[in-house]
C-alpha cells in the first residue's frame, strides 16, 4: 500500500487517440504532450502555478526529444518552477508516472503533480548503421573540406540502410502479437471470444461518448475530437471476414487486426494532489490511488509474455486483505482481446493459481459486466506510454459517477510486465 498520506486523483484529459500516419503524423511527442498538459492546465485553472512535478512518458521518442516531461511543462502554461522528469516502462508508463506522483505525495515530498505519457508510432527515429554514423561524425569534426570529403572514402551505398524502431522481443525476436498468439493457444482462446470482447469495446466506448461521458475528459487536437480508430457499426459478422495478423501458416492463428490494438499516436495526464492542497485550490477529489504493483514473469522461459498482471494483482490483493471480487468495476487493457481472455481464465484456474501465484485455491470469477464498462484499448487505441493515464482519468470519473466504489486497474507490457492499480472513493 502507498505509506504515508492519502493521495487524490482530481482528474485528467486526453487528445483523441489516432491510427498513426492519420491526425498526429507530423506533430510527436512534445507536441502531443504540449497541448495535453495545456489542456489539464487551463481545465484546473492552473495557469502560472508550481507543482512538484511533472512526470511524463513516452516508449518511442527521439534523442532530440530531451527530458520530454520539463520540456512539455514549460510550454504548458505552468510555472517555470515546476521540474519534469521522462519515464519509460513500455505499455505500464502512464500508470507509473502517475505512481511516481502518488508516491512523492504519499511521503510528503510534493503536494500536487501531474502524471501522464505520450506515444506517437507515426514520427518514429529512424537510425543510421555505426558505419555511416562514424563518418557523419568524423566529417562534422573536420576542419577543411578535404578532410570532410575524406570521412566518405571507400562510402558504400548500403551504408544508407537504416535501422527502424522495431516491436520484436529483443530476447526472443517475436512480437508481442505472435507472443499472444502463443498465450491464446496455451489457453484454449477462441476466435469467435475475441471477436464479441472487441466489438464490445466498440459499442462500449460509442455509448459512452454518445452520453457525453468524455465531454470534459477528450479535447480536440488537429480536427479530431474523438477517438479515430473507434467504429460504433462494427459487428461480429465484419470481424469474422478478417484474416489471421500473426500467424498467418498454421491456420490456427486467431489474432486480427480487429481483435488485437491498432499502431496509435496519442497523449493523456492526471493531476494528482494530497487532499489538503486540494481542498485549498477549489478541486473536488475524485478517488483516491490505494496501492500500485508491478511484476514480470519470465517469458523467454517459457511463460506467456503478457501474464505479468496476474502474478501483480495477486501480490496487491494478498498486501491489501482483498479478494478479486471486491471490485465495483476493473478496467484492464486491452491489448489484445486474447491477452483480457488468457488473464482471467488464469485468475480462474486453480492449477495456475496453486503452481504460479501460490495460492490455496483460484482468485475466481469477474462478472464480464463489471470489465471495461466505457470499452477500452481494442476500441480507443493504444499509444504505449499513454494508455495508463487514459485508464486512471476515465476509472476516477467513473468512480465519481458512482458515488463511490472500489476499481482495479490492470495493464501488461512488453518485456514480460505487468502495472496494476486500486483506485476507490
């Protein structure tokens, strides 16, 4: 459990999450960033003010980028005062950047901060090959134009080959979609439960924005005001035309492109406070973040990449005297309806249960109805370091909407992770 004070969660926002090469192709991070933090700045009225930190996120980034957390608060509306630090941890960064806030707020280090990520899969780095890079460093070094021309002798044009960002495993060299093609193989997932659990992501998110549930949550950026990758008229019958995404052979891939989460670009933040400070700003507290997990499995051995979350949130449960059913609602990402479906028929196995997370007897069922109520990653996109604080800012409002309640957050990542959370008002 956090130790120390009670942290709050006083709400957040989010541009609209876009397929890459779409609405954000030429913007990036800092961009992304920029108009996210100006957002929560001007919805909070925070306009000049020091924080105690500012922590933002982002997987894929340039070197250019810098410290991309000090750079987005000073072109926030923020005081220059307020210091900003860059995290990573794949898929799980927003949540840990919000943890990273909770935890300074907790021990009394700051009184109020935000916590967010970005990602864009549009404006990726594009890396040159060591040879090519000596030259080009060797010719920006020389002093005359012979010694410059110099660097290029004996050049090849295959030095032009460059290296891109890749989303392979660098221990096992397969991506995380073949990796979950493997987990729902082991599982015994089907096609056709994949298939229901994202066109339910879709009518989902659509119900929620049609009912203006996003209204003070989404802001527009380049035109888009929701989601672009959510289809409200998908169905089971245009899911079932789609082929197989990753194993594509064997013919019993059941992975699509409609099942699993599209390349997204796309920002989101949180403003996190200890309840006295937000009693003397005006702000409503929202919920509050009770504990944060982390935890890994070792996937090049032989475990499902994306299973990290169950070995996590049995360890929160078992710290926090709570079962898996003391939940109003859960909210687990998904990034790939397979992996939702492979974590809780874990949760309700009890030969995992007693050999992996060492328990007595099965964690149990979740009512479906109580998963993802306003849909989730299949339907709004996945920008890697944004996701986290997406779930957060949508659960916290939800949990006002309730009038109170208890959520537990649950995201894997690449690496073999797996962040969990337990908001409750």
């Amino acid at each position: 459990m956090l130790q120390g004070r009670p942290v709050a969660v006083l709400g957040g926002v989010r541009i609209p999450f876009c397929r890459q090469n779409t609405a954000y192709s030429d913007v990036g991070n800092l961009g992304m960033s920029v108009r996210t933090l100006g957002a929560l700045v001007e919805k909070f009225g925070l306009h000049g003010q020091q924080l105690g930190e500012v922590a933002m996120g982002a997987v894929i980034k340039h070197s250019s980028d810098w410290n991309l957390g000090r750079e987005a608060a000073l072109s926030s509306g923020l005081s220059a005062l307020t210091p900003g630090i860059t995290l990573q941890r794949a898929c799980g960064t927003s949540l840990d950047s919000v943890n990273l806030i909770a935890t300074k707020i907790a021990t009394g280090q700051i009184e109020s901060g935000i916590g967010g990520g970005s990602d864009t899969t549009s404006d990726v780095p594009i890396v040159y090959g060591k040879s090519l890079r000596r030259r080009l460093l060797a010719a920006n070094a020389a002093k005359t134009t012979k010694d410059k021309i110099a660097a290029f002798k004996g050049f090849r044009l295959r030095e032009l080959k460059p290296d891109f960002p890749g989303v392979a495993e660098p221990r096992t060299g397969k991506s995380m979609g073949e990796h979950c093609e493997d987990m729902a193989k082991e599982w015994n997932i089907s096609r056709d439960s994949q298939d229901e659990l994202a066109v339910a992501s879709h009518h989902k998110l659509a119900a929620a924005y049609e009912r203006g549930f996003f209204d003070d949550l989404v802001v527009s950026f380049r035109g888009v005001s929701r989601d672009n990758i959510l289809r409200p008229d998908t169905s089971l019958e245009k899911l079932a035309t789609l082929k197989p995404a990753f194993d594509k052979a064997s013919g019993r891939g059941t992975l699509t492109a409609a099942n699993s989460t599209p390349l997204t670009d796309g920002a989101a933040a949180c403003l996190l406070a200890s309840e006295d400070w937000a009693a003397a700003h005006g702000h409503e507290v929202l919920c509050r973040i009770r504990d944060v997990q982390v935890a890994a499995v070792d996937f090049v051995h032989g475990e499902g990449l994306l299973m990290a979350p169950t070995v996590a949130v049995a360890e929160m449960l078992a710290r926090n005297g709570l079962s898996l059913q003391d939940f109003d609602f859960y909210e687990i990402h998904e990034a790939f309806a397979a992996q939702v479906l492979c974590t809780l028929r874990a949760w309700e196995s009890e030969d995992y249960c007693r050999s992996r997370l060492h328990l007595e007897a099965p964690l149990g069922r979740i009512d479906p109805a109580k998963i993802n109520p306003l849909g989730s990653s299949l339907a709004t996109g996945h920008p890697f370091a944004a996701t986290g604080a997406r779930i957060v800012a949508t659960a916290a409002k939800q949990l006002k909407e309730r009038g109170g309640g208890r959520c537990l957050v649950s995201i894997c990542t690449a690496g073999g992770m797996g962040v969990v959370a337990i908001l409750e008002r």
